[in-house]
C-alpha cells in the first residue's frame, strides 16, 4: 500500500488485501479534522450509494475519535520534520 506520508509506511498490510501500489490515506484520532472527515464520507456514501451500515459503522468511529479526543486532545495534521524546517 502507498501512504501520502513516507513516514506512514511502516504501516503493514499481514494479509495482503491491499496491493503494493494502491494508494491509502490514514486519519488518526489526534487529528482534530479526521472525525469531520468521516462523518462527511458517511453521508456521502449514504446519499450515493444507500449504505446506511457502513455510514453507521464510520458515524460511530468518528464518535469515538471525538471521545478519544477529549481525553487525550486533539492536534491539527503535522508533517515529521516540518517544526524543524521553520
């Protein structure tokens, strides 16, 4: 699988579903706009394509990203390196 983020790629894939070359994007709970994001996809997923148990099943993930985020806090996305370039 291909991250955006070199430093993402030590994120494994054990039983190979996704292929090398295939694009992927990781949201991470610290990150204060990921719980938006998949409530966005979950909407548009049940709007196009009529999924209400995938759309739920995000709803709630980001449900518990926003309670993760309360008690660890939140962050806004970072690139590695980036604090030192500045």
């Amino acid at each position: 699988m291909k991250h955006a983020r070199e430093d993402y790629n030590r994120i494994q894939d054990p039983d190979g579903k996704i292929p090398v070359d295939e694009p992927v994007f990781l949201l991470r709970g610290q990150d204060v706009l990921a719980p938006e994001t998949l409530r966005t996809w979950a909407n548009m997923l049940r709007f196009r394509y009529k999924d209400d148990e995938m759309a739920n099943m995000v709803e709630k993930h980001a449900h518990d990203m926003v309670a993760w985020q309360k008690e660890h806090g939140a962050s806004i996305p970072d690139l590695p390196g980036k604090e030192e370039q500045e």
